[in-house]
C-alpha cells in the first residue's frame, strides 16, 4: 500500500481522467458524419459507425484525449485476435484515426491522436481475389443466358464491363444507351454514390453486357434491379451474397463477383489495350497527371477495344 501524502490522487496510466472537456468518441463520430457524410453513401457512415463501435468494445467510450498510445496498441492486438487481415486493421485504424483527427482540429483540442502512432505490421495474410479464366468466364455467361432473370442480367452486365458491383446494382434504365454505339453511363445516383471521381464513365455495352441491357430494358422502366434499388439507397451487400453463393456453384471454383473485374483487366491486357484507355474503361485512378488531360478516347475507340476484348 502506497502511504504517500496526496497518494489517493494517483490514478493507474490505464484509467481515464474524469475531468476532460474533449468530446468524447461518439461525440467525435457525430462532427464527422456531419461534415464529412454530407453526399457520401450509408457504406461510408456504416463503416465509420462500425469501426468505433469496435473501439468502445474494446476500450469503452471516453473523451478523446483519454485514450493512450497503450490503448490503440491493446486495440490493435484485439482486431488482430478477432482475425482480421492486416490490410484490414490498416483501413479501420485510418478510419478511426481520420475520425479523432477532425474532432482535435474542429473543437480546437489540446490533445495527440494516440491512434496515429501504432505499429502496424504488414503480414502476409490478405487473401488475393482470384481471376476467373476465359473457360469459366464463357460457360458463366452461357449459365446467365440460360437462367434468364434479374441476378444472371447483373452478372452478365458485370462480367463484360468490368463494372464494381455497386456501380451495376445501382443502375437506371436511362444509364443505358442503345444506338449504333451501345453504351453504359456511370454515374452517381442518389440511391448510390461513386467510388471516386474517376469511376465516372462511359462503357461500351458488348457480348453479354449488352445482352443483358437488352433484356433489362424489355422488363424494366425505372431501376435495372430494383429488389436492390428502392431510390433512397443500392444495397449491394445483399446482391454481394446472393452472387457470390451463385459463383461459387456455377464455376465449381472459389470465386467471387469483383472477381470479374480483375478478370476484366487481365483481358484487357491480353488484346494489347492501352494502359490509359483499360483505367479509363474500368474506373480506375489516374496512373500520371497527363492522364487527366483531354477527354480521354471516345466512345467508337473504346468500342472497338471491347470488341477485340469478347472476340479474342
């Protein structure tokens, strides 16, 4: 026992201080969906939602500035025995430490981020999506076409566009073009927002993707899929499952939907397509500042690419 005079104000490192004045985590999360959500898609607020919650799981909710640097460590090593991968205690310690940074820059707090300075090891556990093969790839789209409804369209429109899933599900009738020039146009909605700004494009409609816009526009006059869309949200997690359960059985392989999209790429090189036209096909960042000049190519240019790419 510790007979010190004054020793019954000692606290352990481990306790937080009951005075503060910071606001505390979720207090924090709230000034960063207010200011930081405005636009963006319920995957961004859900995300952020969910990362704090595991701190307070861990940690318990306390003002900002009463979290220490051996906090975020135990934190750390917690999301590590729940199994995530490393790439995954990366995304959700950015998360969390973006959250902490706009409340100390916002309500003017006299306090370090104890999140921004952790250890984060890079193992080698992230599982890579794999591809699917030009076999598997034809014989899925031959299962599609024979299937016939509104989860093989999404699948054949997503498998001859390289389209992210969310950018598929979230369609509009209207995104689709039918002239001399098939084309699909990627856009934000308000139901579904973009990835980036990049990822807004036009994608020439070819082989199965056109196939199922043509089938799509017989059926439909509003959402393209509309057991996703109900015009305030695209819940494409949902589609995610259906799809993925549906891959795995019609491939016989261990594949996933975003899986067609690497293997969109892979195509793409295998025809020789410029590196600048395959991002801008596909949606992808900006390799070089000269890649943002200009329009980028045309519609007919892209088109004949994708031609070589179901014809090759």
């Amino acid at each position: 026992t510790c007979n010190l005079p004054g020793s019954h104000l000692l606290k352990s490192s481990s306790e937080p201080s009951p005075h503060s004045n910071a606001p505390t985590l979720n207090e924090s999360l709230d000034v960063y969906i207010k200011l930081k959500g405005a636009g963006r898609s319920e995957y961004f607020i859900t995300t952020a939602r969910r990362n704090i919650d595991y701190v307070i799981k861990c940690l318990g909710c306390r003002p900002i500035d009463q979290y220490s640097s051996a906090d975020a460590a135990k934190y750390r090593d917690w999301l590590v025995e729940k199994g995530l991968a490393s790439s995954s205690v990366k995304r959700v310690f950015s998360s969390v430490k973006a959250i902490i940074n706009l409340a100390i820059n916002e309500l003017g707090v006299e306090s370090k981020n104890p999140f921004a300075g952790v250890y984060l090891a890079s193992r080698d556990d992230a599982k890579k999506r794999k591809p699917i093969s030009n076999n598997s790839l034809k014989h899925l789209q031959n299962a599609c076409m024979e299937a016939d409804d509104d989860l093989r369209w999404l699948v054949a429109m997503i498998s001859d566009t390289g389209m992210r899933l969310a950018e598929a599900a979230g369609l509009h009738v209207d995104d689709m073009v039918l002239g001399d020039v098939p084309y699909v146009c990627v856009k934000p909605h308000a139901w579904r927002s973009l990835k980036t700004a990049s990822s807004e494009r036009k994608i020439p409609l070819v082989g199965a993707s056109l196939w199922a816009a043509q089938r799509i526009i017989s059926m439909s006059d509003s959402y393209c899929f509309p057991r996703y869309v109900d015009g305030i949200k695209c819940n494409s997690n949902s589609a995610s499952a259906a799809l993925n359960k549906w891959l795995k059985t019609a491939t016989r392989q261990d594949v996933v939907i975003h899986g067609l999209r690497h293997t969109f790429r892979d195509r793409l090189r295998a025809v020789e397509a410029p590196l600048d036209m395959i991002d801008q096909l596909g949606g992808w960042s900006l390799q070089s500042v000269g890649q943002g000049y200009g329009d980028g190519y045309s519609i007919e240019k892209l088109s004949e690419w994708m031609l070589k790419l179901v014809n090759g």
